[in-house]
C-alpha cells in the first residue's frame, strides 16, 4: 500500500527488506543531513524518556548502559587478551589463563 | 522583486505560532527493569508470549559468555558488586528521590501559575476600569446638558437686569418730564393768584372800604343789640 511513494521518503520501518540498500543510497549524507538526523534522534530520545513530567530511572540508565557497552566495545582488543579459552573450545585453555590460574 | 515582495508580506508578523504550548507528557516511555524498553517485550508478544524476551535475552547471555564476546575477568567482578550496590539504591531510595523531584517541580510550577494568576487578576480589573471608563464617557451628554442650562440661566438673568435697567431708565425721565410739567402748572397757578389778588386789593377803592367799614360796624351793632337782647332775656 505505501508502493506509490517515492522510496528515499519512506520510514526505515516501511522499508521493504529487498529495497533497503537503495532505501541507504537514498538518504541524505551531507554534513547538514548527518547533523539534522542526530539532532531529530536526540530529541526523538529527549522527549520520550526525559522530557516529561514524572520521569523514571530509565531516561538515564539507558544512556549510561550504552556508555558501558560502547565502552566495552572499544576495550575489546585490549580485553581479548584476558580470554580463558580458545576456539570456543574449553579443553584449548589461553596463555593467560595458564599462567595466571595455575599460580592460584 | 516577487522576492522582497514575500518579505515584505512578513514584515510585521512573527515566526512564532499563536496556538497554545501543548503540556509536557504525564510519564516518559515505559522501560522494563529501568534498562529495556517496553516496546520490545510488545513486539515479541504476539509471536513468543510473555516469556519470549527473557528466553532472548537468556539465549543472548549464553552466547555472548561462550564465543568470549564478553571476557569474565577481574572487572566482572567489580561490575557485579557495583549493578548490586546501584540496584539496591534505587530500589531503597527511588520513590524517594522521586517525590523530591516532582516537590521541586511542583514550586517551580506553581510560582509560575502564581504570577499568570497575579496578572490574569490584574488585567481583568485593568478590562473592568476601562469599561467603567467607557460607561463613564457615555454620560458626557447629560454634563453638556447640564452646562448649556447653566449658560442658558447666565444669559437669561443677564437679559432680564439689563431690562429693569431700562425700565428704570425710562420711568426716570417720564418722571422727570411729569414733575417739570407740575412745576409748570403750579407756578403758573401761584403767579396768576398773586396777580389777582394783587389786582383786587388795588382796586379796592377808598370809598367801597369805608363803605364796607360802615357795613361791619352797623352789623356789630346789631349783633350786640341782639346779644344784649339774649343775655337780659
């Protein structure tokens, strides 16, 4: 029912899965357009969780659950050499873990 | 200039719009467990019942923690004590917190409300002078009515002393004109008298007085004779 509408004005959402990739090519990457869609996400954002008038925890603690993650995320490569096992095999036990458990 | 002509058409408006602010929302979007939005658990309610997020996100754990996409190290530890000690605070003192929250608000609120209300007050009386100046205007009529009569009577009282002046005028000088006629007649009169009897007594001649002389003494006589005839009588 939304075919008659041109594709670079639908929502992510009434996007069909076969035309997403040309829905991508469609949407607007100018600096101008990267600044405008970060500042309609922000207030998407702001006046749901934050701007109302009982607000709960959830506002915030989403936000700092994604700070942790993206965090996480970043710290990967560093963190990955405190594996305990390797190759998803729990017999292949990690240098680490060699060294450091088998002095406890 | 159909350019300048659009701006001008906006020269004496303002961008803002004049429809009301809409109110802030009551509650924000619902979250389960402070961290997850609702929307998720409704997305998946119709194809995997109420217990299909917990099994994903159950199912997720699993995975994540067996590839090692999250590494336990000493820091798991750390983090566990720290979601420990955060949750019980929230849990403890939430509503707390909460409430100080919405009683701060609710003076801001109610601070603003109070001054709308001031100059709601304060132009409302502003509306009810203005009609009572306005009420008060429409009787200038009755004071013009008013001050016209009091020209009126001014000039009325004015007209009539000045006809009594007149009149006194008037009378004034036809009773100078009488009394100079009466003066008139009545020297005329006096000067006639004297002047006939001033010509009688002139002509009264020697001869008639002693002839009247004579009258007066026979008369005498005969009144004392009748006297004399009364007395011894």
């Amino acid at each position: 029912s939304l075919d008659r509408f041109p594709l670079g004005e639908k929502r992510l959402m009434d996007v069909k899965l076969g035309e997403l990739g040309s829905w991508l090519g469609k949407r607007d990457f100018t600096p101008n357009g990267v600044l405008a869609s970060i500042r309609n996400g922000h207030d998407r954002y702001y006046n749901k969780y934050i701007n109302v008038k009982k607000g709960g925890i959830g506002g915030v603690a989403m936000l700092l659950v994604g700070y942790v993650a993206l965090s996480y995320m970043w710290e990967y490569d560093h963190l990955s050499e405190y594996r305990l096992w390797e190759y998803d095999d729990l017999r292949v036990p990690t240098t680490y873990s060699i060294i450091h458990l088998k002095a406890l | 200039l159909g350019a300048g002509l659009v701006q001008l058409a906006h020269l004496h408006t303002s961008p803002n719009s004049q429809a009301p602010v809409p109110a802030l929302p009551e509650k924000g979007g619902k979250t389960r467990h402070g961290i997850i939005p609702e929307e998720l658990f409704q997305i998946l309610y119709p194809k995997t019942g109420v217990t299909g997020p917990y099994v994903l996100g159950a199912g997720l754990l699993t995975y994540i923690l067996s590839k090692e996409i999250y590494i336990i190290n000493h820091e798991t530890f750390a983090a566990a004590c720290m979601g420990t000690v955060i949750i019980y605070g929230v849990r403890k003192f939430g509503p707390d917190v909460a409430a100080f929250a919405d009683k701060l608000n609710e003076e801001k609120v109610q601070k603003a409300q109070e001054v709308k209300d001031l100059a709601m007050t304060s132009l409302a009386q502003a509306i009810q002078d203005e009609k009572k100046e306005q009420w008060r205007a429409e009787g200038r009529q009755m004071l013009f009515d008013a001050k016209r009569n009091n020209v009126a009577m001014l000039l009325e009282t004015n007209r009539r002393e000045r006809v009594h002046m007149v009149t006194n005028d008037v009378k004034k000088r036809l009773d100078y004109q009488i009394a100079l006629q009466t003066l008139h007649r009545r020297m005329e009169q006096e000067h006639m008298v004297n002047w006939v009897e001033k010509n009688v007594v002139t002509s009264i001649t020697p001869q008639q007085e002693k002839a009247s002389i004579a009258k007066c003494i026979t008369d005498l006589k005969v009144l004392a004779k009748v006297q004399q005839a009364k007395t011894t009588a």
